[in-house]
C-alpha cells in the first residue's frame, strides 16, 4: 500500500495520458475515417487494436522521455516542454511507420501527420496544465503535501521548517526533526524535545515507519562536516533528499541549485541516466552479452576443459556477490586459483604474484577472460556491462562503516568492466578501495551511453596490452 501511495502521481498521470491519447485517436479517426481504415488495414488492425495499439506506444514513448518522473508539483512551463518534445519525437517515429506504405500520398501523409500532432500536443498539454493546476490548489489549502522530515535541530532547520509551514505550496508536511551527533535542540530555536522524532542512527527505521516522501537537510553552517555522514545514511532510491543551502553556496555558485517556488534547494539525484538511455544500455548489455558468449562458446568449453585439467576443482568458480540496492546474487568466473583458495584465509584480497594463482590463471586474468562467464549474470540482470565492480558481502560491510558514501555503489546494477578498473589498479589495501570509489562515485553521478562507450573503448586498450592482473 505504502508503495502504491509514492507512485500514485506517477499511476494517475499515466491512466489520464492513456485515455488522453485514446480520445485523440477517436477524433483524428473521426476526422479522416476512409484514409485511417487504409492504413491500419495495411497493418492487419482494426479501428479499436489500432486505437489502443498507438495509445501503448505513446506511454511508451513518455515513459523513455521521462514525462513521469518529478511530477509532484512540477513547474507548469517545464512540463509543456517535455510533453511538447514528447509529442514531437513520439510523432516523428508514427510518420516514418506510415511513409513506409505507399496507399497515400507523401502530401497527404505529411497533413495527416501535423494534423494528427496537433490533435495529441494540444489534449495532453492542456491535460497536464489543468492536473497540475489543481495539484498546486489543494497543496495551497494543505492537501497532498508528501511526508516530510528535517535532518538538523538548529536555527537553519527551525527557519525551514516555518518557510515550509508559512508556504504550503512547497508542498511538504514536516513531521518532525532528526538530530545529528546526539545534539539537542538550542532552546532560543523554538524546537521542542518532542518535535524531535529521533536521531540519525534510527533514520532507516522512521522512514519506514512514517512513511517518509522528502528529506530536507538543514544544518548549521558550523556542522557542514555532518553532511557526509547524513548522506552515507540516507541511502533509499525511494525518498527524495534535498539540502537547503547557506547563503554563500548560493550566491557563489558552488552549488546547483533548483528554485522550488522560491525556496532554493540543492536535490541529491540518484538517477542521473534518463530512462531511455537506461533503456538503451539494457538492450546493449543484452545484445552484447549474448553475441559475445555465441561467438565464444567453443573456445570457452576449450578454456573450462583446460582449467580441470591443469588444476583440481570446478571450471566456474561461483561467489556471493552484492548488487543493485544491497541485493545478493551469485557471479560466475573463469577459476584462476586454486581451488577453496580461501579455506584457511578467509575473505582476502589478491595481490600481486599471488601464489594462489594458477598456470593458467595467470593468462586469464591479464587477458580480463576469467570474466567472461559473468556476461550469464548480464543477461540474468544481476549486472550490466559497465558499472561499479560487485564487492563481496563481508566487504561491502566493512567498507560501509570506514568509507564514506560507500553503499551509494549500489544505486546502480554492478558491471564486468568500470571507470574505477580502467582507471586504477586492483584492490590490495583499504586506501585503494578508497581510491576507487572516488572513481565508481564519480561514474554514478557522470553515468551516461558516451560515458560507458568511453570506458569500453578503455578496456579493450587494457586487453589488448595485457596490463589485466
């Protein structure tokens, strides 16, 4: 139910634009009946297939250029735009199905286009405009408003919380307060004891239990040191964190900012890849994977017989691994060891000339071919081509309390290859771990189709020199 309630703008928006698009396909059809009925003939459909058939392929086309992402109390003028970029785009590709048959003109294909266009923008701009408008209405009487709470206790918290009270179209209801490092609140704050709802180490629990939409940080400008720390914790793809910024961020311009009717406000994005081009990077990642392991199969059985044969145990070495929002799966490699490498050990890191390593595993490891198997997990969907490396789980433990920011690696699906592997070395010490998620941090906040191309085109050079290890 708490689910169904943060996606109920998104649920909402999607059944309005669906019957917005149906509707407009009922008046273009009504406008050109004899025209529309030799198309869709051509197609093998009839008026009402065809009807919802085009109306799918519109959500479709929202959903990759995100026009149901942010719509909580979203700026009018920059919805008209997305949906004006939508229609066109989602128009374009209807124009180049239908200039593949040839019962009418290219003239008359050209106007039934345009016509069409018109029809589609002009019906969902003024849908989101009057949604929007009375999303904005009932945010001004206090309705609607998403759950709120504030990280901090002092004076810069306590004037947040009055501009949020004083404006409701900010549209959030605080719920209360959460300290940082056990401080009370100043009593010349005006915040009381029992409007503080807990403290930082608890903040996984009160999202859960009250159900939080909204986290605005507010600290002191003498306690900017916290904000690692607030942000190590605050780590659910599922709550929007915003930081209010001081002044002298502002007005220097060290800090992006986003206007919120006035109220500026920094937004930690967890997604900064838009969906179509996430879209786009799964079909890659499915498309590579399953060309390279066709192309590859013979020589991968030669390489499995060869690693029973040189040395006793399993061909496929399988481990836990943690992946996208802390979730287990198991990753398949080439075994390049000796078989329970680590019975006596325990979890530890390679190094070099590790004397644990085989004949054979040495080749392939510099050549990176002991991860190839891992492109099973691709095609699974526990990993992606490029990503974040996939730490053990008794690592990711460890390093989640000596690094910070550590656990936001696993906002996004762990990959074969990644900006930290092609730009540093292999983990031998905790400061390297340090090293390279400065490097996988950098990638999450960058990731983009020309970003992965980038560190493809890496790899292969890395390859290709055998500098793998």
């Amino acid at each position: 139910m708490f689910k169904l309630k943060r996606y109920r703008e998104v649920i909402f928006t999607s059944i309005l634009d669906f019957l917005i698009v149906l509707v407009s396909w009922f008046i273009f059809h009504s406008l050109y009946p004899e025209t529309i009925n030799l198309l869709i003939q051509d197609f093998n459909l009839n008026f009402i297939t065809a009807g919802l058939a085009v109306s799918l392929y519109w959500i479709a086309v929202f959903v990759l250029m995100g026009l149901y992402k942010k719509l909580y109390l979203v700026s009018r003028l920059d919805e008209f735009i997305k949906v004006l970029k939508a229609s066109l785009l989602g128009t374009l590709v209807i124009y180049f199905v239908i200039n593949v048959n040839e019962i009418i003109s290219i003239r008359e294909q050209r106007i039934l286009i345009i016509v069409y266009w018109g029809i589609v923008f002009s019906l969902l701009a003024l849908n989101r405009f009057i949604v929007r408008s009375i999303q904005k209405f009932y945010a001004q009487r206090g309705k609607g408003l998403h759950r709120t709470v504030i990280i901090g206790t002092g004076q810069t918290a306590k004037v947040a919380y009055e501009d949020l009270k004083r404006n409701k179209i900010l549209g959030m209801q605080v719920l209360g307060f959460i300290q940082v490092n056990g401080q009370s609140p100043d009593p010349e704050t005006g915040i009381k004891e029992e409007d503080v709802i807990g403290n930082l180490e608890e903040i996984k629990d009160i999202l859960e239990e009250k159900q939080v939409q909204e986290i605005l940080v507010a600290l002191e400008p003498n306690r900017r040191q916290d904000l690692v720390d607030v942000i190590s914790k605050i780590d659910s793809p599922d709550v929007s964190l915003k930081l209010l910024p001081d002044f002298y961020q502002v007005v220097s311009g060290l800090s992006k900012t986003n206007q919120i009717f006035g109220m500026p406000l920094v937004e930690i994005s967890p997604e900064p890849m838009p969906l179509w081009e996430k879209t786009i990077k799964r079909v890659f990642d499915l498309v590579l994977a399953s060309f390279v392991l066709l192309l590859t199969f013979p020589f991968l059985l030669i390489i499995a017989v060869a690693i029973r044969l040189t040395s006793p145990g399993p061909a496929i070495y399988r481990q836990k691994r943690v992946g996208r929002n802390g979730r287990e799966f198991t990753i398949y490699k080439f075994r390049t060891m000796l078989n329970d490498a680590e019975r006596h050990s325990g979890p530890t890191w390679a190094k070099k000339n590790d004397p644990r390593v085989t004949g054979i595993g040495y080749w392939l490891r510099k050549l990176r071919i002991d991860e190839i198997p891992q492109l099973f997990n691709v095609l699974k969907g526990d990993m992606s081509i490029v990503g974040p490396r996939p730490e053990r789980p008794h690592f990711v433990e460890k390093f989640s309390e000596q690094i910070p920011l550590y656990t936001r690696r696993l906002r996004m699906r762990p990959g074969i290859t990644g900006w930290a592997q092609v730009k540093w070395k292999y983990d031998t010490s905790l400061d390297d771990v340090k090293e390279k998620t400065k490097f996988d941090l950098f990638y999450i906040e960058n990731a983009s189709l020309r970003m992965d191309a980038k560190i493809l085109i890496n790899t292969i050079i890395t390859v290709i020199k055998g500098k793998g290890q």
